[in-house]
C-alpha cells in the first residue's frame, strides 16, 4: 500500500506538500498540486481517516446503537440516520445491542476507541449502568425513542407521543362500536411499551369501560411474543372484539395466530398496530397502524447531534414528535 512518502517521491515534491494537498490545509500552486494529484491516482494512495483524525481533533464519524436490527422499525430509522449523515459528510457505525446490556457496554466501548464525534442512542430496556457510560465517554449524545436521566451530561431526546398513540388506536376502535379491547403490550417497564398501555386505559376508562382488566397481555415487541398473546387472548371465555397491539412486529404474529383460529379480519376481529412500517401495508388484510414519523425522528436525531458537534448549541434540547393513524382494512365496526 502506498504511502504519503511514496507519492511525495513520485510527484518529486515534500511530504508536506503531500499533506496540504491532501487536507486543504495551505495554497499549494496549481502546477505541484497538479502532480501530486496525479500521483496519488498512479499509485492508488489512500490517505489515513486515523492520522487526518489525530491532527483535526474529529473523524467526521457518528456511532449509533439499536436494540433490535431485525426489527423494521429500526431498520427504517437507521436509513433516516445513514441519509442525513452521508449528506452532511459524515461516515455512520452502527451496532445492534440485540437488548443486551453487556454487548451495548462493549459497544460503547468500541465506539469511543473509534472517536466518533457523536452518538446517537436507541437503548437497551434494562441496564442502570448506562447513564454513567454515557457521562464518562464524554461525547455528543442524542437518545431516540427512550429517555435517560444523565445529571452530569444532559443529552438530546427525539421521541413520539407513545401515549398519545395508544389513544388513537383505542379511540378509532372505540368509535367503530367495540367495548371489548385487548391490548397487547411490549416488555414490562420500558419506557415506550408503558406509555402506549397507558393511552389505551385511558381511553377505556374515559369510555366508562374500566382498565382492561385481563385483557392485557406482553409480546415483548417480538413477532412470536404477539403470536402467543393473541392465541391467549382468543382462548379466554369472552374474547376480545378489537386489539390494540403496540408494534407492528407483534402484530404480524398475532395476525398469524387470528388467522390459525379460523378469524377473519376485519369481519370477527379488528386490530391496530403501532409504528407503520412499511410491510404492514402488504398484510392480509393491510394493517391499521398508529404512524411514528420515522424519517424526522432520523433526520432531527443527527441535526440535533451536529448542533453539539459544531457548537452551535450546548443545552439539552427535547422534541415530542406526535403520531398519526394511518387507518386500513384490519378495522371495521364491531360485529353484531
């Protein structure tokens, strides 16, 4: 592999030269830039990302974490992410945790030893080890979708309205005349899955319908998590009518398991999920779905964290981003 010497031999010019034309970092005349181009095609010279990184201080590389890559949801977000950086300049690392909090400490790690100049955070469900990770790597964070008390360094937050979506899904099933809502629920005590479970009881109960009491039942975000809900669900003495579910993911199991029943929906069951992503347009029948704005919550996530970066902005900054229902054939009015 060619070196920085070898293309300052070859274009018969000094190693700083070499450097400058490399790095924009001093006039060069156009006859010796000229020649070091030239020479630097000759010989296929890669210039070093370690050692520019080492004099400028930055690798104009961002770190980002996610819990779940097999998961749509994520995947989608990440394409929002890797967007905005390849159109700022910026090279993306990403590294799926698989929600294990050893392998998102060892990733953190990992990451640092890169010196990426930002982070952008999707965290695992369980691990209070995180906020002093975060605070003694020291670098530009923004966290997506879940919060993370930090005292020592505050960092961004993008997330949805999860509550709010809970009550637009529970609401539209409302108005279509069912009274017998199941919900079926993330892992207990995340953040997201919570607050989804708490739209839907508050819109139980602001139609006089109680809490939901046994009509609750946790996926863990997965599909086969949603596929075993549902068939609980549909094996008690008085099934549901409707269920809400709060992810996609678990939704397409519990679709499979209303169709294993002999269920039709929309006619016997409706159902609404949660996040839109892209296949729940291609289910049988499409899927009703409460729509996070993936694509912004991409794209803010990395505006927000080159903000730090540029030092252009020091406080924390938090943005709510509200859903939306995208309605599609799983819902129908109750059957009689």
């Amino acid at each position: 592999m060619a070196t920085i010497k070898d293309v300052a031999r070859h274009a018969d010019v000094s190693v700083t030269t070499v450097s400058h034309v490399v790095n924009g970092t001093r006039h060069v005349s156009p006859e010796s830039r000229a020649r070091v181009e030239t020479a630097i095609r000759a010989l296929g010279y890669v210039p070093s990302a370690i050692a520019r990184s080492l004099k400028s201080n930055n690798t104009r590389t961002l770190g980002m974490l996610i819990p779940n890559s097999s998961n749509p949801y994520f995947a989608e977000i990440v394409h929002a992410v890797e967007d905005r950086c390849f159109g700022a300049g910026y090279n993306l690392i990403l590294c799926n945790t698989n929600d294990e909090a050893h392998r998102q400490g060892t990733y953190l790690q990992v990451l640092a030893e890169r010196r990426i100049d930002g982070l952008i955070v999707v965290s695992t469900g369980h691990d209070a080890t995180l906020p002093n990770q975060l605070a003694g790597l020291g670098i530009p964070t923004v966290l997506v979708d879940r919060e993370i008390e930090i005292a020592e360094q505050p960092c961004d937050l993008v997330e949805t309205a999860h509550m709010q979506g809970g009550l637009l899904a529970t609401q539209h099933l409302l108005q279509l005349g069912h009274q017998r809502i199941a919900c079926i629920g993330g892992p207990t005590g995340l953040a997201p899955s919570e607050q989804r479970i708490a739209g839907w009881r508050s819109a139980l109960a602001a139609a006089g319908l109680g809490q939901g009491d046994g009509l609750l039942w946790h996926g863990n975000f997965t599909s086969q998590g949603g596929y075993e809900a549902m068939h609980a669900l549909l094996r008690a003495a008085t099934p549901p009518t409707a269920v809400f579910v709060c992810n996609d993911l678990m939704a397409m199991g519990a679709l499979c398991a209303a169709h294993e029943r002999g269920l039709r929906l929309p006619e016997a069951l409706s159902m609404v999920g949660f996040d839109d992503i892209e296949l729940t347009a291609f289910t049988s029948p499409p899927l009703t779905t409460v729509a996070q704005p993936k694509q912004r919550i991409g794209a803010l996530a990395v505006d927000m964290l080159l903000e730090r970066i540029d030092g252009k902005r020091q406080d924390a900054r938090k943005v709510m981003l509200q859903p939306e229902l995208r309605v599609r054939a799983s819902t129908a009015p109750r059957p009689q």
